[in-house]
C-alpha cells in the first residue's frame, strides 16, 4: 500500500516501536492508586524554580543528525534503495512493519517479557531500534530481539531537546533502514505490552473499528482505509502559559503563537508520513531547541512533537496516545511507578481500559522488581488474545 506525501514523494506504511527513558531516576512509591487519569504530567505544581538554561545541543549533534535525516528523506524519494545499516525489506517481503523504537538510558529491564511478545512472530512484521545515552554503562543484550538493534546515539538530558533529537534519530534510522516501517511507536525501558504481538499488529493496520474516535469509512470488508497517528495532543490545561514561555516571553514567535502551542505524551504510535515529517521539520525545531530558563516547565519532547503535528496534520491525528500511564501521586515530573506486588490481572486489565480506543497497548512506569511477576502471567493475561 502507497501513501502520496508529495507531489514526487510516496510512502509505504511501516511500524517503528520507540522505547524513550523520560527520567534519570526512579520515581518515588506512592500508596496503590486509584484509577489512573489519561492526560500526563500537565496539572501538576512543582515549588522549585530553575532559572538557570538548560545545555544547548552541541553543533557536532546538529550536523550529525541533519546528514542522518537528509538521508532518510532521500531514501525516501528512492525507497528501492539498498540501506547499509539494518536488514531491509524486498520485493519479496513487502510486508507492512511496526518499528519499536526504544529510548534509554538504563539497561532494558523488562527484555525478557519484550523477547516473549515476539517469540514466533513473523520477522517480516516488525523491526527494533534501541537509541542508548552513550555515556552511561548499558549491558548491552547478547541474545534475543534486542542484540545488534542498538543505533549511534547521543548523550540525553532529561528537561531538554536532546530528547527530541534522540526520538528523531531513532525515527530516521528506522526510516533509513527499512521502507517496510510504516508505524514506529515511541517506548521507554519502563514500558510494558499489555497485548500480544497480533493483537498490536491487528489494531493498527487491520482493524476497523480499534480508533473510537473516528470510525472507519465504508469499504471492502477487512481492508482498512485510513491510517492516523496515535499522539496526544492536548490544547488547553493549567500552566500552559507558563511552558508557553520557559525558553522567554517572545522566544516563539513568530512561527509558534501561543493558540497554536500544545502538549502531550512524548510516547506515541506514528505513520510514516508523520516521522517523515518530523524528521524534515527545521522551522518549528528553530524555536524548541532553545535553552528553556524555567526547567520544572520546560518538557520540550511533550511540546515539539504536539505541536508540530497539529500545525501541520490536525485530522491526520488521533489526539490520544495508546501508551497508559498513571498520574497519581507524581512527584518532580515523573509518574507513579508500579511495584511488583501490584501487578495482577487486575491491575493489567484496568491499564487496558481506554475511552478512545478498544485498548491501550503499552503501559508505563514499571520497576525491575515488576519482571518476574508479569513473566508469570505473561501466558495467561498479558498476551492471551
């Protein structure tokens, strides 16, 4: 299937999976919460203000990272281009991929349950990228899905771009790599599947009826017509000024006015389309690279990636995300973080529930000590269609 981007340009649907680590520390332990809200971290109050700019991106990731996407880009107007870096797609395997792309900076905690959700699956469905922060010491995995899948990475600050420069790499590798990518879903080392692998691949490119928010047109049964991005966007909260005008009072303008700045999950499912375009951007990144002077408001990658999607594709977004995380009890920014006796068939269950879709697929934060116990119901709940 060939989507029209352009006039010369046409791309095929792909998946890519992000894993992106959002904090540099655990999360302190809150009482077991109550059901989790749906929006992130936008109503909450922090009593610390950081006045001092946050690190510039240096200008050797700059230029890296711009030959990277250019690349990308002109692959794209010549997708029967062999790639140098992971295996491709052929003629032969034309099928359409779900890349996972994973953003850490701690070793992969729960690779043991991911190596579980792909057992048996169809290589052809799916590909991995892991972007790891290269000054931290990572074990990297000698077996299972996630050996050889590590891509050159840069260092990462938590409260800065280089969030969004590490979730734009991951895209334009995945995009170099395989013309097959047609989704990437972005993920940290903390998330966990809440399905099974055909359960994932059948709600975003079979299903007619998974996306509430806008049902599927008429057309031949089992043949999907419409393909739209999983990405919260969100357009009024309190404190919006106030992000608004981290990096300064004016500091946006021109390009990004104050109606048209928004904010979301940094962690989404998008079409190939919408990583092309993120990865072509260069007007809006201008403006959300700049040192923000008001750190406990400044979450850059929950404000380029909303923002710049909804100027440029509002209908071509969902405005949810399908990664479920939990609010409660949030202390500095970061989300409750489950415990291993917390996990449960309920507990799965309930992360499932979602009001604008069939069912979340992803969930976050989770501890290590959260891998034995969700090993073991692995089988019976977490991937039992």
């Amino acid at each position: 299937m060939i989507f029209p981007v352009s006039k010369n340009t046409h791309i095929c649907l792909d998946i890519a999976l992000l894993v992106i680590s959002e904090d540099h520390s655990q999360s302190p332990v809150s009482p077991s919460p109550p059901q989790p809200p749906l929006s992130p971290r936008l109503h909450h109050h922090h009593h610390h203000h950081h006045l001092h700019p946050s690190p510039p991106i240096p200008d050797s990731d700059e230029i890296d990272d711009a030959a990277l996407f250019r690349r990308a880009i002109s692959l794209s107007h010549h997708p029967n281009q062999p790639s140098r870096t992971f295996h491709l797609s052929t003629k032969k395997n034309p099928s359409f991929k779900i890349a996972f792309l994973f953003l850490t900076n701690t070793d992969i905690q729960f690779a043991p349950l991911w190596d579980r959700f792909f057992h048996n699956q169809p290589t052809n469905l799916y590909n991995i990228y892991v972007h790891a922060d290269p000054t931290v010491n990572i074990t990297r995995p000698d077996s299972g899905v996630f050996h050889n899948r590590f891509i050159p990475s840069k260092k990462t600050y938590r409260a800065s771009p280089t969030l969004i420069s590490a979730t734009r790499r991951l895209l334009a590798t995945a995009i170099l790599d395989d013309p097959a990518n047609a989704y990437f879903a972005v993920l940290s080392q903390h998330c966990i599947p809440l399905h099974s692998f055909r359960y994932v691949y059948r709600s975003l490119f079979v299903s007619k009826t998974f996306d509430k928010s806008e049902p599927e047109p008429e057309s031949e049964p089992g043949i999907r017509t419409k393909y739209r991005s999983f990405i919260e966007i969100i357009s009024k909260t309190p404190r919006m000024w106030k992000r608004y005008v981290a990096r300064g009072r004016y500091a946006m303008m021109p390009d990004v006015p104050f109606e048209k700045f928004r904010v979301g999950s940094q962690f989404f499912t998008l079409t190939r389309k919408h990583a092309l375009l993120i990865i072509a951007d260069r007007k809006l990144w201008r403006k959300f690279k700049l040192p923000c002077y008001r750190e406990d408001e400044c979450y850059p990658e929950e404000h380029y990636f909303p923002t710049l999607l909804s100027m440029a594709d509002p209908d071509g977004c969902t405005k949810y995300t399908l990664t479920r995380v939990n609010w409660t009890g949030t202390v500095n920014g970061h989300p409750y973080t489950y415990r291993s006796s917390e996990v449960s068939p309920e507990l799965i269950g309930r992360l499932r529930e979602s009001d604008n879709s069939e069912s979340y697929l992803f969930a976050r934060k989770f501890s290590p000590d959260c891998l034995k116990p969700l090993m073991r119901i692995a089988k019976s709940v977490l991937f039992k269609d």
